[in-house]
C-alpha cells in the first residue's frame, strides 16, 4: 500500500539534520498532487537542487514572487504546509488566479498558501516587512527590466528593493533567470527575455543585498541566446510555433544564471 504523502513528507523531516533538508525537498518534488506535465519540465529545472542550494527549509517562511502558472507553488506548498508558511506574491489580484485555482482544487494541499500584492501599491496586501526567511523568484527579473505590465518603464530596482525590505535580517534572496552573454549588448535585456548576471548582481547589491554565491545547476550550453523572437523562441513558449520545432526542442530550455543573495 502507497504511503500517504503527508506522513512521507513528516518521515522526511525526521530525517533531516541541521544543514540537510534534500529528503523534504524530494518528498516535495515527488509530490502526488504536481501535475504531469510539470513534472516533465523537471529535467530542464531541477527543483529540489535548486531549493538545496538557495538553503530553503520546511519550517521557512518562503515568499514565492511572481508564482505565474505554478509550477514552483507544486513543490512549495507541500514543502511548507506543515512547519513554515508560504506566500505567492504577485501583480494584484490577476496575477494569481492559477495559485487560486490550485487551492480550490486541492484545499488539503494549498489551503495553507497566503497571497500578496507584488510590486505592492497603497493598500493592496503585501508581505509584512522582516518576515520572510527567503524569497524566491524564477524567470521574472528580464519582465521587471523589460516593464512587463508598467508600460515598458524598467521597475526592476524597485522590485528588489521591496523583496529586501520583506526579509528578516540574514535572510536569502533566490534569483533563477535567463543567462545574456557578458559580452553581450545591455540593450538586449530589454527585448530579449535574458539578462546578463552583472545587471542582476548590480540590481541586488543596489537594493541592499550581499552576493553569496552562484551555481550551474540550471545552465544550458546549447542555447546561445541569440534566438530570433528572444528566449521565447525556446520551448515551452515555441514563439515561431512549428518553424524549426524540432531545432528548438533539441536544445531545451534556456541557459540560466542561478544566483543567492543574502540581506546583512
């Protein structure tokens, strides 16, 4: 008989230590309730790596910015339901209708998720300042610098620098994006969808935070970045729909920068 996955996931806390979560976040990734189609995209994305090396905790408070069709909630939610606490975090109120629609679905799951204006505006919901333990943001940084829904007006330093007033002191910031070539015109960060690691390194350090390290986990030496409709061209998006399909499904998703920051 399958062993329900709540007490899988209890079973996995009890083994962890100190500095050793990876068996909740497994637990977590091989959730029943993920959707197969998400579960696909696993490969290209890494979750529990990624969540390991950002340091993330089941007994967190973990702010997710820009959860968009949530696919991270899936992982996040279970992870957290039962020591720590879970906020997505996103344009008010449309930005969140997936998450919402998680929770109707499957209130055992999501009921727990709490949901927060983000850029906030006076008198939306917001992620009280100090609270958090980590923020994380997966592919959202380029939207910010492109003025994604602000009229083309670049609100990327404002977007870090309500992510830094949200955590508490210590607290880490988790930024996945995808990775433009340094040498590479700033330009395209405005139309491409990537961005190069200085320009987020800048926006951070700008904001308050301090650099802590980098990894590889989701990089992909086969995307050159030089697409002809941006990273979009790439699947999942498939801009130019069957023109090359094949070509671009060979290569994968996108290159991508996997960066922690910490705030003093």
């Amino acid at each position: 008989m399958r062993q329900p996955f709540a007490l899988m996931v209890l079973a996995s806390l009890a083994a962890c230590t100190t500095s050793d979560y990876r068996p909740a976040l497994d637990a977590s990734v091989a959730a029943p309730s993920r959707s197969a189609a998400n579960i696909a995209r696993d490969r290209y994305r890494h979750p529990a790596e990624t969540l390991a090396f950002f340091g993330v905790k089941p007994s967190d408070t973990v702010v997710e910015i820009w959860p968009g069709g949530g696919w991270y909630t899936e992982i996040l939610a279970p992870l957290t339901r039962a020591r720590g606490k879970y906020y997505a975090a996103a344009l008010w109120p449309e930005g969140l209708k997936a998450v919402q629609a998680l929770q109707a679905k499957d209130n055992a799951t999501y009921g727990h998720v709490q949901v927060a204006a983000f850029p906030a505006g006076q008198g939306q919901p917001r992620v009280a300042d100090g609270s958090a333990d980590v923020v994380l943001t997966f592919r959202n940084v380029h939207n910010w610098r492109m003025g994604s829904r602000r009229q083309g007006v670049d609100y990327s330093l404002e977007a870090f620098t309500q992510m830094f007033a949200m955590l508490k002191k210590g607290g880490v910031l988790g930024i996945e994006d995808h990775r433009l070539p340094e040498n590479a015109s700033s330009e395209r960060e405005k139309t491409s969808g990537y961005m190069k690691v200085s320009t987020v390194r800048a926006l951070a350090e700008a904001a308050g935070f301090r650099f802590v390290a980098s990894s590889e986990i989701n990089a992909n030496p086969k995307d050159t970045a030089d697409w002809p409709d941006g990273v979009w061209t790439l699947p999942p998006t498939y801009r130019l729909k069957d023109v090359d399909r094949a070509k671009y499904s060979e290569i994968g998703e996108s290159d991508r920068m996997t960066l922690k920051f910490v705030k003093p």
